[in-house]
C-alpha cells in the first residue's frame, strides 16, 4: 500500500488523542531562575502515543546577510510539566551531532505572558517548563545562528542559497514517538527564490510557502534546498516521480544538458531494475552546485541533500567522487532508510543510535553506489576499476587492522563525529565501514557469481532484501541474522562465518579482503607510471609518496599522513614538519619524485632535510623500491567479472 504524505497526517491528526503522556507526573513548579538548583524531573521516555494535536512551526530564511534562521512554533499542551527535546542523534549523521550549541534566543510564551524554562543539568538538549492553567497552546520562538564559515559547522545560508535542515530548526515534546508527534511546517522564503523539497505544498503566497502536515520523523528526513538560481528537472523515466532539483551560486552552474539529464535518467532506470521496487511516493534529488555553501552529500528517504562544484555540468569529466555522490545517496532510500539496521532505528531523536551494522547501511551503499555510477554512465568500466585500484591500495597497506578491526570502526562516530586525526592509517575511522566493507560486498557478490556459474549474484540480494512491498516507505529493520539469511536464499553458504571472518580479523596477520577482486579476474599491483585516467583519478598522485616513503607532501612542502610504520615512520617524522631539501635539490615533490626514482633498486638511501619550527633535521631513508601506485591488472585467461558487475542492466 503507498504511504502518501497526506494520508499520514489525515491519520494522525484524525485518531482520538490520549491522556497527555507527560500529565502523569505530579505538578511541581520550576524554580524561578534566580533559585539554587535542585534535582529537575526525569526527561519522559517516548512513548509509541499521539501527541494531541498539530505543532504548526514556521521558519524563516530571509536575513541572509546576518546567516540567522528565525523559528516560530506554536504547540498545543496541557497545563503541568512539559519537557521540549532539542533533536541530539541525527538521522545520517550516526551520532549525537544536533547542535544545540547554535540555539540561541529561546521564549516561550502562553496566553501572551512568559514562561520560564530551565535546562535539564544532565542533557543540555531538554528543556523543562511548567505550563500554567489556562494555557492551551505555548509560543517558542528562537534562532539558529548558522555560521560563517565551514571551520566548525558547515555553511548552510549564503546570498545566493539556504539549505534548510529541519531537526536543526525546531523543539519537539518529550514523551511521544515521533512518528507520533505532527507538524503543520512553513518557511518564509527571500524575496524571488524557490527551493526544492519532498514535502507536498499546500500553498505559496508570496514568499510563503505551506505544506501539508506530517510527522516528525518525516520531516526532519525532509530537508530543502532553497535558492535564487532554481531549476527543476525531471529525470524518471517510469513518470514524473523523481526529479532533480538544482540550486547553483550563478544562473550559469543550473545550465545542465541533455546528455547530463539522461546519464541521471539512466541512473533512476538502473536502480529500478536493480532493487525491482521503489519506496518513496516521489524521490527529489537537493544539488547544489557550489563553492559557498558547505560541501554535503546526506541520504534521505525521498530525497537527498548532494553538492559539487559550481562546473559540474560544464566540466567533461568533474571528478569521479562528485559524479557518485547522487548515486550513493539514492541507494540509500533502499539500503539505511527503508531496509534499516534494527539498532539505528530509535523511537525518536534523542534515544541513543547504535552503528553496529555500518558495514552494511554504508558499505553495500557504497558498492551499489559505484555499480549505478558505472551501469548509468556517470562513470566508465575503466574509471570504476581505476577506483577500485584506490580502495584495495589503501587497505592493503594499512596497518591499523594489526589493532583494530573493521567491526569496531562502525563505533567511530560516536567515539567523536568524524574528528581528524594525524593518524589515519593507524587509527582507521569512518571511511573503512564504507570502502572496506565495498571489498566484502564484491567478494561476496564474485563468490555467488562463480559457486553459481553466473546464474546468481548480489544482484539477486538486493531485489529480494530491498525489492519488497513497492510503495511503502515506512522503516523495515533488519539484524546480522536478516542478512545470512537473505544471502543464504541466493546461494546457500557459511555466510555468517564469512562476514564475520572479514568484520572481526585483526592482528599483525590480517589482510585486506582483496579475494573478490581475485575472484572477479583482477591482481592488485603496484606501477611507477600512470595512465592519463589513472592521474586524473588519482588527482595529487604527484605529491603521494604513500605506498613508497610513506607520506603526501601537502602545500608549502608540508609533510602530511604519514602512514604508521613506512620508511618515514621509522625515521622519525610525523605530521606537520617541512621538507626543506631532497640531497642537494632544494625540496619539491618533482625532486622527491627523481631521487625515489634513482635510488630504485640501489644501496645508497634516501637523504632529506626536515624542518619543524626552528629546528631542522637530515634524515636518510634506506628505500630502494621505486614510486609504488596502485593499479588492477588481468588475470590472463579468467572471466571479467568485473565487467560484469558494472555493465548496465537491460531488464
């Protein structure tokens, strides 16, 4: 049955409202603000209830020049305790990311007098109130400062577009579920814009724009690009259900051709006969193409929030990344928003999230988004294998695993949202439960292939894991069990065992899973020269001096990412110090480039001259192996499996 945004909120708002979860509690008045502290009632525990009635909140977009969102809410309560939540977990984000440090300006009113809030002393995110007799609806009003620049928090207002993220703009009661909770939404827009959503508009007076009441849960998966430069773009080849919705910093940047607007057709064409089903009524690509606002490429249900550079469109080949970026979003409307792991699917946004089952939210993401990149034209079969050259270089010289397994980076954002570190190659992080966990689906995908002689492959997982029950986009769960399981129905095999070997393998003997390459006809080696394609992908190959000395020479001969263990590890260096000099060449990495080269297969090492602050060092290294690039060759006399896998499917 198709869930359709209006059906939802005539359900919800049509259903007799129970008790007040939060009434329950005795009333005991707030301290005024000048009182000494004492122990504040507990947050109430959502609870699988409506809210009664519908939280109109409107959000206004229009004071560009100072960056400010201004949010009024207008929410129908009770008199006696009332808790507002601050959303903390955000969807996509796998951790308690809501920045509430931006929040500012906070008054609620009733019946035109103040009410006071204190925050709770445990969880910053809630607020606690007291609402007098008499009171039906309470007024919230606040801002959300977004900022500047993209040093802490990325840049979601500029003059010439707002990406308007809703969970970040909004309080919410405490108590309810919130698939639970609706709201009536509306934003007030700069004068001239339009924007793209995949909210259903009632109305537009002017800058106005209304939309039809919806849960909670579905509006914050609802976020809007607003812009002055907008086009619209239909791109679903079955109807007029999926489109591209294009903001750019010019006019110039939306100018998108015919041949673009039938790569992306072909994109939607290939997901439909991968996953056999759609699960959104409507699905509405957010591109920003842009060097002002912050880079973002975020999954929703029915749309997704996507970013690249304001010549996409007028470049022949932006970069591969930018070119996978849509198609890796997409699949996520299958895989982490319809089918979704069973711990990241909360009863609302402050219960804690869990990641355990990253490698597949994001990992077969990831895989399934490079086969769409490739089977729609977006990218070529060569530019794919080039891409998977990078992926299997980097963790096959990645020595992190001898400490930590694949299984524990899933924990990585809650152990601190995508901090940097000096150490990647030693720390592992984020990236891993995503490209890694792409070299487990390819294996597992060329396993099935080959056990079945062709007849089957991950393909097959796909249409009967996500292919189900077309039309509906409520969350469906699933567990480590659901997977084997589902695995099991294409090609019987010990596939908990499998995932698990490769989820779990840590210690100085662990490897890479490189088998599916293998598998798929391809060896992993190492070149000194690079084709055309090859430097193109591979765009700062000139300073990677990863796979030989180990390390990159950033700007101003900076030495960066040094990776643990290589020849430059053991001499010493570490992140920040400046090469000075290569022998008695004055340092560049054309330099650096000539001496790795003419030391190749010698005895006399590798002299550089080091500086960090006012001390210098000379440091020698005793390689003798040449510039190293990753690169896949052919198994002479095997099958291409690769070839297979990423060319386009005809049904």
């Amino acid at each position: 049955m198709m869930i359709r945004t209006a059906a939802l909120a005539l359900l919800l708002v049509s259903t007799a409202p129970p008790a007040l979860a939060q009434t329950s509690q005795a009333h005991t008045p707030l301290p005024a603000p000048t009182s000494l502290p004492r122990p504040l009632p507990p947050i109430p525990a959502p609870q699988d209830v409506d809210y009664p009635g519908t939280i109109g909140i409107r959000v206004d977009l229009t004071d560009l020049a100072r960056k400010v969102i201004r949010t009024r809410q207008t929410i129908p309560v009770r008199p006696g305790p009332l808790v507002l939540q601050y959303p903390k977990f955000l969807p996509g984000n796998h951790a308690d990311t809501g920045p509430i440090q931006l929040v500012s300006g906070l008054t609620v009113t009733g019946n035109g007098s103040r009410i006071e809030w204190v925050r709770d002393t445990v969880d910053p995110h809630a607020f606690h109130l007291d609402i007098p007799a008499g009171v039906e609806t309470i007024d919230v009003d606040f801002e959300w400062l977004t900022q500047p620049d993209n040093s802490t928090w990325r840049v979601v207002m500029t003059d010439e577009i707002v990406n308007l993220q809703w969970e970040k703009a909004l309080l919410y009661p405490a108590g309810y579920n919130h698939s639970r909770i609706t709201f009536a939404p509306s934003v007030v827009l700069p004068e001239g814009w339009n924007y793209g959503v995949a909210l259903d508009t009632v109305s537009r007076e002017g800058s106005v724009a209304t939309f039809a009441p919806i849960s909670l849960e579905h509006l914050a998966d609802s976020p809007m690009f607003a812009g002055r430069h907008y086009r619209r773009v239909e791109i679903d080849p079955r109807g007029e259900d999926v489109h591209l919705n294009l903001v750019g910093d010019t006019a110039a940047a939306i100018e998108i051709t015919p041949e673009w607007t039938a790569k992306y057709e072909n994109l939607v064409q290939q997901a439909d006969r991968l996953f056999g089903a759609r699960h959104f009524d409507r699905y509405e690509f957010l591109f920003g193409l842009t060097s002002r606002l912050g880079g973002i490429g975020l999954e929703h249900h029915r749309s997704s929030e996507n970013t690249a550079a304001p010549n996409y469109f007028a470049s022949a080949t932006p970069a591969f990344g930018s070119r996978g970026l849509l198609p890796h979003e997409y699949v996520h409307s299958w895989n982490g928003k319809f089918r979704r792991p069973s711990d990241e699917l909360v009863p609302n946004f402050n219960v804690p999230t869990q990641n355990s089952l990253m490698w597949v939210y994001e990992g077969q993401t990831e895989y399934w988004g490079d086969v769409l990149t490739a089977r729609s034209g977006l990218g070529t079969l060569e530019e794919a294998v080039v891409n998977l050259a990078e992926i299997a270089g980097f963790y096959d010289q990645q020595p992190g695993r001898a400490w930590r397994a694949l299984q524990d980076t899933t924990n990585h954002n809650l152990l601190g949202y995508r901090t940097s570190n000096p150490w990647p190659s030693w720390m592992r992080g984020t990236g891993d439960y995503y490209r890694e966990a792409a070299l487990i689906w390819l294996d597992a995908d060329t396993l099935i292939r080959e056990a079945t002689n062709e007849r089957k492959s991950l393909d097959d997982f796909a249409k009967a894991f996500y292919g189900v029950e077309d039309g509906v986009w409520e969350a469906r769960p699933y567990t480590f069990e659901d997977v084997v399981e589902h695995l099991n129905a294409v090609h019987p095999y010990d596939w908990a065992t499998f995932l698990r070997e490769r989820l779990d393998a840590v210690g100085p003997d662990a490897e890479a899973p490189l088998d599916g390459l293998e598998r798929a006809g391809w060896r992993l080696t190492y070149v000194d020269e690079l084709t055309p394609v090859e430097k193109r992908m591979m765009g700062g190959w000139a300073n990677d001096f990863q796979y030989s000395l180990g390390f990159t020479l950033a700007g101003g001969n900076r030495i960066a990412g040094v990776r643990w263990g290589s020849p430059a590890f053991e001499a010493g260096l570490g992140h920040g110090w400046e090469l000075v000099a290569v022998g008695d060449r004055v340092a560049s990495a054309e330099a650096l480039r000539a001496a790795v080269t003419a030391a190749k297969g010698g005895s006399v090492p590798i002299r550089l001259v080091i500086k960090r602050g006012d001390a210098f060092r000379t440091v020698e290294l005793p390689y003798h192996d040449g510039l190293r690039h990753p690169r896949l060759v052919r198994i002479e006399g095997t099958r291409d499996r690769l070839a297979d896998i990423f060319a386009p499917r005809r049904r």
